[in-house]
C-alpha cells in the first residue's frame, strides 16, 4: 500500500507566472502523486525570482503544510535562474542526494544534465528537492526518486527510525 504525504508543486517560470506558457512539468508532477493517493497541498507558479521563491518555500514549511515540495524550473545556467540560491537560503539541512542521483543517472541519458543546479534539503519537517523545468527532466527525475521518497518521508516525519532494514 502507498503512504499518503502532503506535496506542494512550485513551478518557476516567468513565462508559466505570465500566463505565456502552459506549465506542463508542475501538472506531470501533481498527476503523477495524486495517481499515488498524495495529496496536494499547495500548487504555485512564481516568477524567476529569488525573494518570491524564497517567500514561497518558507510559507509551506512553515505553516507544514507539506511534507514534500518539488520545484521546478529555475535551475539552469541563465541569469534569471535562482532557485538553488532561493532554496539554499531557506533549508536549514541538506539532503544532497536527491540531486546528485538526478545529474549522475540523467547524465545517461543526456550529457545536458550535468547543467542542472538543483538542490535539495530540509527545513523544519519539509523535504524540498529541485527538479529540472523540461517535463522529460521532470519524468525522469521523479523516476530516479520516488521510490526512496516515503521511508525517508516517515523518518524525517519522525514515522520510522530505522534506514538501515533493506
């Protein structure tokens, strides 16, 4: 059976935030969990900008709203790309794993992935992971993570203890 969490989607995008373009990376993620009985929490498409960012991410842990909070968008080589130093601001520790398994294992499959800047933490009971904009970025990356999702969910939650059983 699948353990139900709390996720919240934050699409960075000041196109998506303009209305100019269709945000199909943050609608792949929340189908994606609600098929998996997730509920979502919060859904936000915010512009390229780091106070905004910033604001966002900590109004959901803050208020615990959500066990999970997956960005995407923002983490690439432009100048307007500032969620890694948005979330970096506001985790208090990092879970760099997530992350590095989304660069190393995308790098298989596109030498592009190594240009990825996301990042990944924890503030208060809040997992946030940064995922890339694409949808095959988003597709991909929630591939290589889910599956360790709700065990580290229900540690962090204070569910479970152990990481060492399997």
């Amino acid at each position: 059976m699948e353990k139900t969490f709390k996720i919240a989607v934050i699409t960075v995008s000041d196109k998506g935030h303009r209305g100019e373009r269709e945000d199909r990376s943050g609608k792949y993620i929340i189908d994606f969990f609600r098929q998996k009985q997730w509920v979502i929490s919060d859904y936000a498409i915010v512009p390229d900008e780091k106070d905004l960012i910033k604001k966002k991410l900590e109004e959901i842990c803050d208020s615990s709203k959500a066990n999970l909070i997956l960005t995407t968008g923002g983490t690439g080589f432009s100048l307007r790309d500032v969620t890694p130093e948005a979330t970096k601001e506001v985790i208090e520790r990092e879970a760099p794993g997530f992350s590095e398994i989304i660069r190393l294992e995308g790098q298989k499959k596109t030498p592009r992935s190594i240009l990825s800047r996301g990042v990944s933490g924890i503030r208060k009971s809040t997992l946030i992971i940064n995922l890339p904009g694409s949808i095959k970025g988003v597709k991909d990356s929630i591939d290589l993570i889910y599956k360790p999702l709700p065990h580290g969910l229900d540690i962090l939650l204070g569910r479970d203890a152990e990481c060492g059983s399997e």
